[in-house]
C-alpha cells in the first residue's frame, strides 16, 4: 500500500483524523473526491481498545497508572481521563517533547491514534453566537471575524443532524438553540437549582441539561447510550460521536478514502510557480523512513497547535517565518478556556431521592456575564458545568471505620451536593505564541514547539468572580456549607487549545480567510482549532465540525470552478 499512497496524485489530503480530520474526510469522500487521510498513530480496535466495561480488579494497577505510564506520560496524567484504562490513548510525553519556560507551563494534552481526541473528548456541543462572533470588533481585542452566525448556522444544522446531539431548547438569543435529540434529565436537585436561580435572578441565570454529541435515542445506525457512564475509555456501541464511530465510516462507505496510519507529517512542499502546495512530508512512525506524498488540495486537521507546527516547520525561500505566514500571526494568538473557578455545597431536602444511573452529562449553565450589560472588572464571559450528586461507597476513602457496620454504611447514599465549575473565555493576545525551538526534536527528528502562553489580567478577574458568583447562586438556592474555591490550572489543561493561524478579513493581519483557506496558498485549509480568531466560553468542537463541512463544501466547487 506504501507505493500505491506515495506514487499518486490524491484529490485530497487531509492530515488527522479526529473531530475535524473526520469531517474533512466524510465531507470530501461523499463530494466525490479520492480521499487520503494520514494519521500520525496507530489504527483503532474497538474490541480490543474499547474497555469501558473493564473492572478494576481485572487491571495490573486497579485503574491506576502504572509506574512506565506515569513515567512516559507526565503531562498527560495532568487529565483525569488519563487512567489506567485509557491511558493508551494519550501519547507518551518523551517521544513527544515540547519546550516551556519553567514559571509559564503550558499542558499539551493530546492522542496520536486513529480517531484522535474524538474518543477522549468531553462530548459537550453548544453553537456560538453573534455574541462570540462579534466581539473582538466590539472590544478590540484581536480582529474581526469574517464570518457571523447566519454564514455558520446552516452548517451547525447539517453536522447536528448527522453526529447527534441531544439536548433541550431554551430560547437563548446567546446560546442558540440547535437540531437536537431528545435531551437527558435532569435529576430532581438540578430541577430545583434551575427553577430558584430563574426566580432569584429574574430569569437571568438559566441551567439547562448539557448539550452533548451522545445518542437518547438510535440515530444514524447507531445505538442510544445506555449510560454506563465511562465514555473516555471508547464506546463500544458508538453512541457519542467520533470519527471511528461515524464520520470514517461514512468517507469509507464512498469507496474513497484511503486512511495511512503511523504516518507522522514533518512539513508541506510550496510550489512557487503555482502558488500551491504541492505535497506533505512525511516520517513513517514503523520504517522511520522519509516519503513525499502528493495531493491537489490539503486540509490540515492535526489539532491547533500541531497543524500549525507543519506549517512553520514548512518555512523556505518564499516563507521563511513559516509557510502561509506572510502576515506574521503564525503561531500568534494560542488560546484556551480558562477553568477552575467555582463553588460546591450540600442541597438538604432530598435525602429520601436516590438516582440509578450513570448518565454520562451534567448541567450547563450559560453565560450572564458582559451580555446585556457591562461588568467592570473584565471582558467576555464564562459558563459553568457541573451538576448534583450523591457520593455513595467511594466516600469511606476519606473516612475512618472497619467492620460490618462500616461498610453497611458505605451502601448507603451520602447527602446531596451541588457543584457549579466554571469555563471562562481567554482573549486573543499576539504575544501568547508558539515557535518552533530549533534545538529539540522529537522521536521522528523534528523539530518541537516551544510556548510563551500565560493567563492575563483579564482571565484572572474573570475566574475570581466564576468563584464569587458560584458561591452567591448556590447560597441562594439553599446550599449549605458552601465551599468557593479558585484552582489554578496552566493554559492548556482545559484541552480547547484554539488560534495560531486566526482567520480574518485581511491577509495582512490573518492566515486564512472566510472559508479556511489560507490567503497565502489558496489548495491548503485549516479546520481545526488552529483557525480560531476569539475563543469565546463554549466548547468549541462543534464549531470546528461546522467550519469543516463549510471549508469542503467550498473547496470542491473552487477545484470544479478551477479556482483551485
């Protein structure tokens, strides 16, 4: 197969295969184009690598990390998802390198296998609105986007409808409503959070379910979630969206896509007399041997920071500060979600209400902050996830006891609590950057990022008053023993990494225009979180879907229009 992929000329290529390397795919394979995709790690078996249902007591390590992984993955257990079932889906931090200053970390979380962070992710999908994609010419932070929410808000319908996300709508002009599936309930301590903050704070402050890309009901050939509750260690009914479970069956079903794993991409070929890029190099991650692979168009969906790692590692003659890169913003503008501010306490009243399942969502509380009016402290806005629980036998960790009574008492379900965790918006600041450090590499000989990214004084407001006002909702709704606390967690860590390569209206100030393609070298397109030009405070992967369909649904009919 190596000769066959490195001997054609391909219609498309697109580096990675998770949630956008998953879209471009689907979108370019049905669209009618011979389709490779080249991933970096190795392929996916869902019946070998899907251990949801795994207990502890079959593990070396009972679910903890073993001393090698703790050894090899010391950034990447800095995530709660990085355990001992599905740490084999974080990569190893020492074939991986990147470079920090030790007082300004910055936590790279990544997954380098068929399907990326896709099987990993969070799942949580809300929409953006005018709100988000406005404000950097209301406020001046960074510069305009080039699109609003009628240009995207097609495309929001179309990638709902095919991943599935269910939940309820609420009428918010600032989180708009979307094609869902039925939602999940809300358990009876949320019912009444929600119903005292709408009273409390005159309809201000509204909780809803948490929208996520997970099934209520069988959708597209698959099957709806049964509620076993640990999502991160693979989904052996594909009942949350990723791409293994959707989106690259759906390009496979063309009979056009090609997937190549194990193939590590070093930098893109310019061709000046063109104007075009004419290929991507490649390290094979078996033979560790050098290939060039060519193709008519390019989209790069590596992740934010890894696609644009190709790109300055692609600098030459005609670009010498990074292919693409005329404008200079290359590496510029790293964002992530603040997080960490918040406030939990204990809910009397519902001692006698128990729950039965492992539903794998929480509450999502949207955004007040800087929406009808000005906060005087800070920009932006945050929301918060959360939700109530009751902890049941995992509690006697923290408590002292032994015998029969004791672990009759464990059976028994603690109080109710509440939990308010807040996620905050980062604005786009030039200096928070990434370059390419010319004396590391990593195991394949290439050349790492180095980060200069810190939180600002803006982001620190806006995570102490995520902190006050979680503490003030819950104290109004009845919460006892209210504990605010305020973590301090270094960029990154919230795994939304976005921006390096920002769109825009300008070439001068912006890698790549209204569609993702890049002004410099109109056949290559960014997609994934690389493209953002603000980071808003939602989640942002179903904006990356959205802009994906959108960025192939244009670049096929610019190569029919031979515009390409």
């Amino acid at each position: 197969m190596a000769n066959i992929v490195q001997n054609k000329v391909w219609d498309a290529i697109v580096v990675g295969s998770g949630i956008s390397g998953g879209w471009a795919a689907k979108e370019l394979t049905e669209k009618g184009l011979e389709t490779l995709v080249l991933e970096a790690g190795r392929p996916i078996d869902p019946g070998r690598d899907y251990v949801e249902h795994l207990p502890s007591w079959d593990l070396p390590y009972r679910g903890m990390l073993s001393p090698e992984d703790s050894r090899t993955r010391h950034i990447q257990r800095l995530c709660g998802a990085c355990e001992g079932w599905a740490a084999k889906f974080f990569v190893n931090d020492l074939e991986n390198p990147y470079t920090f200053d030790e007082d300004e970390p910055f936590h790279w979380i990544r997954g380098r296998h068929v399907g990326g962070r896709s099987i990993m992710w969070g799942r949580q999908s809300y929409r953006w609105s005018d709100l988000d994609f406005e404000a950097n010419a209301r406020d001046g932070h960074g510069v305009d986007w080039p699109i609003r929410y009628t240009d995207i808000a097609p495309w929001y319908d179309y990638v709902e409808r095919f991943a599935g996300i269910s939940g309820a709508k609420e009428g918010l002009d600032h989180l708009p409503d979307g094609e869902f599936l039925p939602p999940m309930d809300l358990n009876c301590v949320e019912q009444h959070v929600r119903e005292q903050l709408l009273d409390k704070f005159g309809g201000r402050r509204l909780l809803t379910i948490g929208r996520t890309a997970i099934l209520t009901q069988s959708h597209n050939g698959r099957a709806a979630c049964h509620y076993c509750g640990p999502c991160h260690r693979g989904c052996i009914t594909g009942s949350y969206f990723s791409s293994n479970s959707s989106t690259l069956p759906a390009a496979r079903a063309t009979g056009r896509l090609t997937v190549r794993p194990y193939s590590v991409v070093r930098s893109l070929n310019f061709d000046p007399e063109t104007g075009k890029a004419s290929g991507v190099n490649i390290v094979d991650g078996l033979t560790m041997a050098n290939v060039e692979i060519r193709g008519k168009i390019i989209f790069l969906c590596a992740s934010s920071l890894e696609s644009t790692r190709i790109l300055l590692n692609s600098a030459d003659r005609d670009f010498p500060e990074g292919l693409a890169n005329s404008s200079g913003q290359l590496g510029r503008n790293v964002m992530d979600h603040t997080m960490g501010g918040g406030a939990v306490g204990t809910m009397p009243g519902w001692e006698k209400q128990e729950f039965f399942s492992q539903r794998p969502n929480g509450i999502y509380l949207a955004r007040f902050r800087n929406v009808n009016s000005r906060h005087p402290d800070f920009l932006r806005g945050y929301a918060y996830q959360g939700g109530a629980f009751r902890p049941r036998w995992e509690r006697g960790v923290a408590m002292a006891g032994f015998g029969a009574d004791f672990k009759n008492k464990l059976k028994e379900y603690g109080p109710w609590s509440m939990r308010l965790y807040g996620f905050g918006e980062c604005l786009p600041n030039p200096e928070n950057r990434i370059t390419i450090d010319p004396d590391k590499t990593d195991r394949w000989g290439i050349p790492v990022l180095k980060f200069k990214v810190k939180w600002r004084e803006n982001e620190r407001r806006m995570l102490e008053d995520m902190r006050d006002s979680a503490a003030e909702m819950l104290e109004a709704v009845g919460a006892k023993n209210v504990v605010p606390f305020l973590e301090n967690n270094a960029p990154g860590l919230t795994i939304h990494e976005m921006g390096t390569a920002r769109m825009g209206h300008d070439p001068k100030t912006s890698v790549l225009n209204a569609y993702n393609q890049c002004h410099d070298v109109r056949n290559v397109f960014m997609t994934d979180g690389a493209c953002m030009t603000s980071s808003a405070n939602q989640n942002p992967s179903l904006t990356y879907m959205a802009l994906t369909a959108r960025a192939a649904d244009y670049a096929v009919k610019a190569m029919a229009d031979g515009e390409i």
